[in-house]
C-alpha cells in the first residue's frame, strides 16, 4: 500500500482541524473564565449592581467566544471542503 498525494493532504486537513479546534478553544476558555471571575469579585464589591455586571459580562463572553467558534468553522472547513 502506497502513500499518495491525496492521503497526505487529507491527513494534513485532519491535523489541522485538530489544532485549530485544540488551540482555538484555549483563548475563549480562558477569557471567559476571567470574565465571570472578574464579575462576580465586582458583583461582590457592589451587589447593588449585579444586573448590570451581569449583563456586560455575557456580551463580553459572547464577544470573546466568537474567537473560538471561528475556529469551529475553519475546522469544519478543513474537514469537509480539504
């Protein structure tokens, strides 16, 4: 058995859609766990405004988690289209 061009493209695409959802994911991983750790010590400095706190904290986590489904994308990309 024979290793051709078309195995090693397709075993490149597998490798780099695993990169790219393995290090693709750290990034939103952690900026959102900073982003809920830096709400609730605010919400526990000022509990009056817990409502606000909240709120900007979830666009700030939906903003942050757009890195990672960008990510998905190119990973599904490389495994469909590639």
């Amino acid at each position: 058995m024979a290793i051709e061009g078309t195995h090693i493209v397709q075993a490149a695409a597998f490798l780099g859609a695993g990169l790219s959802m393995g290090l693709g994911a750290i990034g939103p991983g952690v900026g959102e766990g900073l982003a809920a750790a830096k709400a609730c010590e605010a919400i526990g400095k000022n509990p009056m405004e817990a409502g606000l706190l909240t709120r900007t904290m979830l666009v700030g986590q939906a903003v942050s988690e757009s890195t990672g489904i960008y990510a998905l994308v190119i990973a599904l990309l490389l495994l469909f289209v590639v």
